[in-house]
C-alpha cells in the first residue's frame, strides 16, 4: 500500500491544467486576393475584391485599394468600376460598374480580370451566361391563409407554387427564391421586416440535389415530372403587423459552377459541425485567387394569396 | 511407413486439454526433436516422431510442460496461468511460437492491465501491440496498419460481429468473461479467412468448466457484471453466460437516460467423443434517451424528446465432427446490427386546447444469414484446411421519417427512404501447410464472389502465402504476402467508426475494395523474453469515403450519389516488439514507425494526402508487477506523434444565398447606398476557410502515464479482488481535436493591415480525457 501512496504522489506532481494551445506556430502569412462576382442578367454589376485574412484575425478583410477590374466578352467591355466604401465596418467593400445593366444573350463567355494598383497580384475568372427559364406557367395552388389558434393577429401561410416550363434544357441548373410580401418573420437571417425569404434551393433538373431551407420550403422530387415543378410552402409563420397578399416568387438559370459553389457551402457549413471529419474545399472558379464569378439568368413574378 | 520403422520412427497422436475445464487448446505449440507442430481446432496433434523423442508443449497463457513420449494417444492437461497467479511468479508462459502478422492476447493480461474508467476491454488492450493504434483517444475502434475501422473482421467463435461500440465507441462490447482466447491477423492472412483489407480478431468463446461450476459478480465504476459457467451434465454439457449492465444511469445521471447492457450464452454438448454441438448467442444494446421537460407559461407550453438506440445480435449453432483424420465444422448463423434514432416535439396552446407536433425517425440496419463450413485433414508433415461459406446481407442502409401534426390532424407526413437490398458472397478456400527440414510453408487461395441482383460481377482470387525458415532454435525468419478483398463497408463522416455510421454492401455502383499485403519479420524467443522485427508494406485499392458535409441522413438522395470512389492508399512501416514473459515483472514495449496515405480523384485536387491517423511514430510500454500474491500493479505509458488535421491558412469572405434579391432578406440595401435595384449578394458574406491541402499539420506529441493496483483476498472458495487506477494520471493535455472557427467577428471596429505581418492566431486545442480515476470490485468463487 506504501507504494501505491508513493505512486500517486509522485504523479500528482506532472499534474497539468487543460489548456489553450497555440498550433499556428510562427508561420509569415501571405495574403490572397479574393473576388466575388454574380452577375444577374438585367441587374447592375458588382465585384468583391479582397485580401484573404489570417486564422483568428477578427479584424474586417481588407479592400484592394485602386484595383483595375475589367469584365469583357466579344462584344461589350465592362469597364471604369467605382470603389464603394461601406457605410460601416458591418459590411465589406465592393466596386460598383457605373450603374450598367448586366445584357447579355444566352451563351456568351465573360472573362474578368483584376489587379491591383501594383499589377502585383492579379486574378482571371470566366463564365457564361444561361439561359432564361423558359417558363410556360408560374401559379400558386392550394393556398390556405389562416389565423393562427389562440394567437390572435397571426397568421398561417400553405400553398403550393406549380411551375410549368416549356422545355427543360439537360444540364441545367437553377435555383428558386421568394418572399412573402408584408410577413415579419423572426428568424436570426432576417434583419429587414418587410418580407420572409423562404428560400435556400438550389436545383439541378435531370436529378433533384438542393436542399431546402427550414422547413418552409418543400421541393417534391417525384413531381418534377412532365416539365412540371411543385414546390409546396408550408410555413408556420407569425404575421403581426399586416396580412401578407401575394408572393414574390424568382426562378433563375444559373451556370454550373455556381449551382456546385452553392452546393459546397452547405456541404462546408455541415462539416464543420464535425470536428472529426474532412474539411470541405469549397470549389472556386478564379484563377490565382479564391472567390466565386457567375452569371445568373432571372424570371420574377408576383403572385396572389 | 517402413522408413518410419526403420529410423525407430512412430506416429504419436495426442490431445491438448485445459486440466481444469477440459476444454482443447487450439493451436498449442508441440516441439520435438528438432520439429514443432500445433494443435489443430479440436487440440489434437498427429506427428511421426522417434520414440526417444520428448514433447515440449507451451500454450498461450498455459504454462510449459514435458511429456515423455510412451503412448500412440496421449492426453496432455495443461494448467493455466491464471489458476497459478496466487503463486506470484508467473513461470512461462511461452505462448504459441510468434507467427508473422499474428498476434495472441491472454484473457488474463487483458484482466490485470490498466483501461479507461477500469472497465476491461480487449481492443483496448490490442491499441498497445505494434502496428495496432487507436483512432481517436478513449475509442475503442482500432486502426491496423494503416487501415480504417471498418477494414476490421470481428468473428465471434467463426460469426461476424458488426456493432462493437458501447458507449458512443468509448469502450467494446466484448466483455472478457466470456473469451477464451483472441488472436489478431494484422497483415498476413492464412487463406481461412475473407472479407476485410487490413485485420481479423478472431474472438473464441469460453465453453465452460465440464466440471465444477464457477461464478464471478463485478462492479465497477462504469457498470456491472455476472458471469456464471458449468456443466449441465458433467463432461458433456457445459454453459456459460454473462451479462453487464452499466450504472451511470443509476450512479451519475437520469436525464438523459444512458445505459448499455450486453449478454451472452455458449452451450455446448458433446453428443460423443466425435460429434459436438455448440450454440452461441450475444446482443447488446446501447440507449440514450433524453425525455422532454415540459416548459412554458400559461398560455402555452413545449417539450422536446429525443433518443438513440444501437443493437447489435448474434446467433449461432455449430456441429464440429471427425471422420477418421477428417475435422469438420459447420456453422450456421444469424447475425445483425440496427441504429435508430428519433425526437419529438410538441407545442401545446392551453387556452384554445390545440397543439402541435414534430417527429423524426431514423434507422439504418443489416443482417446477415450465412453458413460456414471449414475442414482440416493431416497426414504426414502436410495439414490441409478447406472449407466454403455462403452469407446473405440484407442492407438497410436509411429510412428518414417526418411528421408534423397539429390538433391530431397530419399536415406533413414525409418518408425518405434508401432501397434496401440484397448481397450474397461466396467463399471457397485451399490452405496447406507442410515442413520441411526447417523450412514452413503455408500456401492458400481463397475464392471470392460477391452476388448482386442484376449484376454480373467478377471473380476475386485471393492467393495466400506465409514461408518460415527456422535459423536457430527459436530464431526465426518469416515472409508473407496476402490478398484481400472488402465486400462491407461502412459509410462514416470522420473514420471514426460510430454507431451512426451506415453499413452498405457493394452493389453494381460501388465495387469491392481490395488490399496487398507483404510483410518480412525476423524473431527469436529467449525463454523469459522474446523479440520480434517486423515490416510491412500494404496497398489498398478501391477505398472509399463519405465525403465531408454529407449527412448521414440520407435526405432523399441514394446514398451511391454521396460517395467519392476510387481510392487508393498505402501504409508501409517497421514494428520492433520486446515481451517479457517470466518473473515478478512482466510486461512489453512495442514501437512502430509506419506512414499512411489516402488518395481520391476528388478530394485535395486528386493528390495524396495523409491518412487522419498517420501517427509516424508509436511506442507502449506495458508493465504488470506481481509483488506478493495478494498485491499486483500495472502500469501503460503510451507516447506518439499526433493525429494528422487540416490546418487552414487563411479565411475569405463567402457569397451568402441566405441574401440573394433585393427584396429579400440579408442586408437592406438601403443600408449600403446600393441603387434599389441593386443585387445585393455581394454584400452578406459567410466566412471560408482556406486549405491549401488536407491532414497538412499534425496534433502535438500525444502521451499518457495509466496506472492500477490490485489486491486480492481469498477466504475459503472466495476469491476478493478490488481495484484502484487512474487514467493519464500526469493529467497530459492531449489534443482530441482542433476547433478552428469561422465565426470570424465581422463587427469588430478596427480594420487591420495584415500585409506580411506574423499571425498570432490561436487554434483551440481541445482534449477530452483528463486524469479519470477508476474503482472496482470483483468477487468469484
């Protein structure tokens, strides 16, 4: 027994406290530039072009400065971007292409190009536009609106929006969102109380492979059939200032390569919520650099309650 | 035959029984002469020896003993070691002559060795052999040279055993009252055996004493235990039953609810001395269950339940028979696992008497259904193994439920589920093995069929061979190469292999994966101590993984669509091995030095990336003292590299699709001076990490100090015996994982020039396992 005594003695003397380590290690960090670009066919231009920041830096991404953007295709040039400076910290910096619409046809390749004032660091991005959805018939079926049991001035709001397209191109990739006009919806994403954005769908024809958000949002798998899309809306949603009448519903074409970055940040967000498995790689399209440069096509509609 | 006579040669047959339960020791280690032999699976031994030979025989755990050969049948009683450990010096204990890629554990070294909260476990006690790791710290899951947790085949007296985790994988289902003995296959396969790439722990069950009944009661800290053995009819029928529960529902929390409880039951009856039957059977459960409190205020009130439940059942019923030289054993069995889970939330208005309802259900299984059939026929210096089986797997692999009531009416009632299927294989397989002079070999094939409806699949061979050349006595060379192939797998986020995780069979998608082994060892036993070199160089092919973000609630989409294929791997590395077997201190150190890697089309751009576990180097160094036959201690320090991570190198701002129309929600646009018109995507960003590449930094040094004490009283019949240990009791910070957020606060006020400055960032370190005290008791008679 003297022994074991002695045993524990000693090895109470190596006893550590838990702690924080430090695993980064004296490593120089070099930065990279970063560009962000979704172009909307019909809507104006914007890029994000950035530093990338160290692990742990809790400061904002720093702006490049005096940066040189150019977007062309064989026809149009896209040039003489305008840096806009947030109004503040909340937000990130962007350049504004001089309030030009994005028009384009169906098809065409776009090539970006930006650098720094320096030309130190520079990055090239291409994408083509998609087509716009060939829409036949957009309708909301089914709808029920009714005031909540025992809680006066709210409301519930179920329906379903059937999409008829004319024709359903192989490969194509879209992605649906919408509102519901006049909801206040309290969710931590909503931060302006005029509308509830219902939607986080993202969706390849030929096989069904978005992912819904909450469960508001319903993309019924066996009814993309027939040229024919359902998307059933069965939210439990609280209206307490004025009952919502109609939907502002957009279905928009967009490139493959921003259907697979939208998928990859849900894939991304999910494992991070495993420490013990892979990191997700989110996919990038921009050469010498991180980001995302796409092009969407929109078909937007209001409809009726 | 007239040779035999004339050289004064004769055949010498004979029978290897333990001298307590008399049951046959299966491969116990005959040395004559200038020749050794083993015993073959019913403890018989068929040499032509001279007649001055004598007969050294030596069992794992058994001690030595000498016969003198005088009779044509001898019956050889051997004693174990546990039955002498009141006699403080464990003389012996030369196991089975050391044979490349294998490895033996006593039950009774996994008894007296030092585990996680004092509950003993069998593959935790195989973490300190060489080329043996843990994955993750406090899991039993093993990881064998290289390979993961589902390239591990746990047979249970010939049965596969898939669920083996209590505990969310802290500790094994096998409880060590029941085993017999345990060997491990970490490389090298004689051609008996199919089905996994990297190991086989090949678990024999206890029969029971033929003779006297015994019991043993234990309690521990974790949970408690009974184990009961006898004859049903003296030397004819015997049984032997367990069962453990653990305590921490009763001891540390009712809510949530956590318990796990397995049993088991092995008869055997002896029809004769040619004919035996044997029936096994073993489940466990693991229950966690969290109940809902019902909160809330006059108007209305929630509750929100939850639960997860993983079984795992086997059965079995074997006839074992001889037929002159000729020993059969056929198997049949059933055996299968099921994890389910599910939650359930209600809302309940109190004034207008209405209430609304959530549930969620989940379950993933499979069962097999097989028969085995395995043969061993000797004559002269050749021993000849041939058998076949045949396994039905039925793979569930998800069915994802959802329903929302309210006022009992169902508004959503969705079901999402994963085909379940079909899977047979086939097995048909050849092994000799012949000696000569000093030379051994054993060459084997097995063949391989995977069965799938609608689909032609092709032929798996899988040659075996092992060649031993005895230099000096005891000192021995040993070479071999093996070919497996994996018709299982288990799809798993984190390679951990959790209860979540989804068995599937290969279908006309996913084909099986195979590996190569080749291993060279040199090794020689000293009496006291032996040694042991060994290297070994392995190749998979055909791997495959979950992928990172995929759930394993399968959401509608087929689980074949969510799985990157393809890969390829390797593992190569040497293990030095040094065992003491005799006097008061006995004990092991075991070092390996190995490299691992995985390498898929899709993930780290297509380049080869280091396993998760490529811990390069690993030593144990394991010790029990016997310092009077009462007072025993144990001690395990066990030191490696780190577990590999992926480190991240920078952070980049995300478009965010919660933000996409102006009119949407995300930021207002107002509030940047954007034109209303204005697509505002660009501005509500998510923070990403950077890799540049996967597993590309490593965990600090990993090391920990276990100790335990034992006493043990013995009055009359009753043996006493409590236990004291502690787990790291240097309380060692060892990193169980590395938490690196991306919630990157976007309000901080200050904007900083980062341009070539140093990053004095900090990863968070988390561990798990601080010093874990452990207690328990025992009492057998």
């Amino acid at each position: 027994m003297k022994n074991f005594v002695f045993i524990l003695s000693v090895s109470f003397l190596f006893y550590s406290c838990g702690k924080e380590l430090d695993l980064n290690g004296n490593e120089t960090f070099e930065p990279l530039a970063i560009m962000n670009c979704v172009m909307s066919v019909g809507e104006p231009i914007i890029v994000q072009f950035v530093q990338s920041k160290s692990p742990g830096d809790t400061g904002n991404f720093k702006i490049i400065e005096d940066a040189f953007i150019e977007i062309n295709n064989s026809n149009i040039k896209y040039l003489d971007f305008i840096l806009k400076k947030p109004k503040d910290d909340f937000n990130i910096g962007y350049y504004l292409c001089n309030d030009d619409l994005l028009e384009s046809p169906k098809g065409e390749t776009f090539t970006i190009k930006a650098s720094n004032a320096k030309g130190s660091c520079s990055i090239v991005a291409n994408t083509t536009v998609p087509g716009k959805p060939s829409i036949k018939n957009i309708s909301l079926v089914d709808s029920k609106l009714f005031e909540y049991p025992g809680r006066k001035g709210t409301y519930n709001f179920n329906g379903i929006i059937e999409i008829e397209f004319e024709t359903i191109e192989p490969n194509s990739f879209f992605q649906l969102e919408g509102n519901v006009v006049n909801d206040t919806y309290y969710n931590l994403f909503n931060v302006k109380k005029d509308s509830v954005y219902f939607s986080k769908c993202f969706l390849n024809f030929l096989k069904f492979e978005g992912e819904t958000f909450f469960d508001a949002f319903e993309v019924k798998e066996n009814t993309i059939r027939n040229n024919k899309l359902l998307v059933e809306l069965s939210s439990i949603i609280n209206y307490s200032k004025a009952i919502p009448d109609s939907i502002n519903f957009e279905i928009r074409s967009i490139t493959k390569n921003y259907f697979e970055y939208l998928q990859d940040l849900n894939k991304m967000e999910k494992s991070s919520q495993d420490p013990f498995g892979f990191p997700f790689i989110v996919r990038t399209n921009i050469e010498n650099g991180y980001g995302i440069f796409a092009i969407t096509n929109p078909y937007k509609i209001n409809l009726k309650i | 035959m007239i040779s035999s006579f004339l050289f004064g040669q004769q055949n010498i047959k004979g029978k290897i029984i333990d001298e307590y339960s008399k049951q046959p020791l299966i491969g116990a280690n005959i040395v004559f002469g200038n020749s050794n032999t083993l015993s073959d699976s019913i403890g018989e031994f068929d040499v032509v020896a001279l007649q001055s030979d004598t007969f050294t025989i030596s069992y794992i755990g058994y001690g030595t003993k000498v016969v003198i050969n005088s009779l044509p049948y001898n019956l050889i009683e051997m004693r174990s070691n546990s039955e002498k450990i009141d006699e403080v010096t464990i003389i012996a204990s030369r196991i089975n002559k050391y044979e490349i890629g294998r490895q033996n554990v006593l039950v009774s070294e996994i008894n007296n060795s030092v585990f996680l909260l004092g509950e003993n476990d069998p593959l935790k006690m195989l973490q300190t052999l060489p080329g043996i790791k843990y994955g993750i710290e406090g899991t039993s899951g093993i990881i064998v040279r290289g390979g993961g947790p589902d390239q591990n085949l746990y047979l249970m007296d010939n049965v596969p055993v898939y669920g083996v985790n209590h505990m969310f994988g802290l500790i094994s289902t096998f409880n060590t009252s029941t085993i017999k003995e345990l060997s491990i296959y970490k490389g090298i396969f004689p051609a008996r055996y199919s089905g996994r790439l990297s190991s086989v722990l090949d678990f024999r069950m206890d029969e029971g004493s033929k003779s006297d009944y015994k019991a043993n009661i234990g309690i521990g800290i974790l949970s408690a235990k009974l184990n009961f053995n006898g004859p049903i009819i003296k030397d004819k029928w015997t049984i032997n039953t367990s069962v453990r529960r653990s305590m921490l529902d009763y001891t540390i929390a009712r809510s949530p609810k956590y318990y796990f409880i397995d049993g088991s039951l092995k008869s055997t009856f002896a029809i004769n001395r040619n004919h035996k039957l044997s029936i096994n059977l073993y489940n466990t459960k693991d229950s966690w269950v969290k109940k809902g409190r019902i909160v809330g205020d006059s108007t209305s009130t929630t509750s929100s339940s939850s639960q997860l439940n993983w079984k795992t059942k086997v059965a079995s019923l074997s006839w074992e028979n001889n037929i002159g030289k000729l020993n059969n054993l056929i198997t049949i069995f059933n055996t299968g696992y099921n994890f389910n889970t599910s939650s359930f939330d209600t809302l309940n208005l109190i004034k207008t008497k209405s209430s609304a309802s959530v549930s969620n259900n989940y379950t993933t299984e499979i069962q097999d259904k097989g028969i085995k059939l395995f043969s061993t026929y000797k004559f002269n210096k050749y021993n000849v193994s041939f058998g076949s089986s045949y396994i039905s797997h039925f793979i569930f692999p998800g069915e994802s439920s959802v329903q929302i009531r309210e006022d009992r009416q169902t508004i959503i009632d969705s079901l999402s589920n994963q085909n379940s299927y079909s899977n047979r294989e086939l097995n048909v397989f050849l092994e000799n093995e012949f000696r000569l002079d000093n030379f051994k070999l054993n060459l084997g094939i097995n063949f391989f069929k995977p069965l799938i409806s609608n689909f032609k699949t092709k032929n798996y061979l899988e040659p075996r061979f092992s060649l031993e050349y005895k230099f000096f006595t005891n000192t021995y060379l040993q070479l071999g190469y093996s070919r497996m192939n994996q018709n299982l797998h288990q799809l798993s986020n984190n390679s951990l292999g959790l209860p979540s995780d989804i068995w599937i069979a290969s279908s006309s998608r996913i084909l099986p994966a195979n590996s190569e082994n080749f291993a060279i060892s040199f090794s020689k036993d000293h009496g006291s101590y032996e040694w042991i070199v060994e290297s070994f160089f392995k190749t998979f092919d055909n791997l495959m993984e979950y992928g990172s973000g995929t759930s394993f609630l399968l959401n509608g989409v087929d689980w074949e669509d969510k799985i990157q294929t393809n890969g390829k791997g390797g593992s190569k590395g040497v293990e030095f091995y040094l065992r003491k077997k005799a006097g008061k201190l006995s004990g092991w150190v075991s070092y390996t030095v190995s490299k691992t890697h995985r390498q898929f089309d899709n993930i780290n751009k297509g380049e080869k990336f280091p396993f998760k576990f490529d811990r390069g180097h690993e030593i144990n160094i394991v010790g029990i003292y016997n310092k009077s036959k009462k007072l025993s201690f144990s001690f395990n320090w066990s030191f490696s590299s780190g577990n590999k991570y992926s480190r991240p190198i920078g952070y980049y701002p995300s478009i965010n699709y919660t933000g996409l129309t102006n009119s949407g929600i995300g930021i207002s646009t107002d509030l940047f001076e954007l034109p209303s018109i204005g697509d505002n995507r660009q501005t509500d960003n998510n923070v990403l990490p950077i890799f540049d590449k996967i597993n590309n930094a490593s965990f600090p040094y990993y090391h920990r100090l276990d100790v335990s004490m034992r006493y043990k009283i013995k009055k009359k019949s009753l043996t006493h015996q409590f236990e004291v240990g502690a787990y790291n009791i240097y309380n060692r910070h060892n990193t169980l994982y590395v938490s690196y957020s991306a919630d990157v606060d976007l309000l901080s006020p200050s904007t900083q020039d980062i341009i070539g400055t140093k990053s004095n960032s900090k990863l968070r370190s988390i561990a798990q396992f601080p010093i874990i005290p452990s207690l328990s008791y025992n009492l057998s008679f």
